[in-house]
C-alpha cells in the first residue's frame, strides 16, 4: 500500500535501439529514452539541465558526437 516495487534498471541496446529526446513545443520539456524497432519511444530521465542531459550519455554510454534524435 504504502511502498511500491522498484522498477527494474532499463537496458539499451545499441543494435536495436535509439537514443532520442522527446520534446514538448509548448513547455520545452526534454525527456530521454530509447525509440524501439517497432517506433515505441521508452521513456529514462527528464531532462532540465545540460549536465542531467551529459549523466544520461555516460549513464549508457552514448558518446558526445552521436547525435541524438529529437521527437516532436
């Protein structure tokens, strides 16, 4: 009741899935996750600040240069 399971960790899985940042054109509001084969977007971390946005690459090992897709 008062205590909930935790989630379990997300994998990445470079050969399958996508980095990309899911944004909001009204608030600005920047999400990370992982767009699927099949186009599902699995939502990580929020993201507000440049730093939260560098944890999230070391976090799983995305380099700097790759870009990362943004979805609208």
């Amino acid at each position: 009741m008062f205590f909930s399971r935790k989630k379990p960790a997300r994998s990445y899985d470079p050969a399958t899935q996508q980095p990309a940042l899911r944004c909001s054109i009204c608030t600005g509001e920047q999400v990370a996750g992982f767009i699927s084969p099949d186009g599902h977007f699995e939502d990580v971390q929020l993201i507000r600040t440049p730093q939260e946005l560098d944890a999230f690459r070391a976090r799983y090992s995305i380099p700097p240069e790759c870009p990362l897709k943004k979805i609208y």
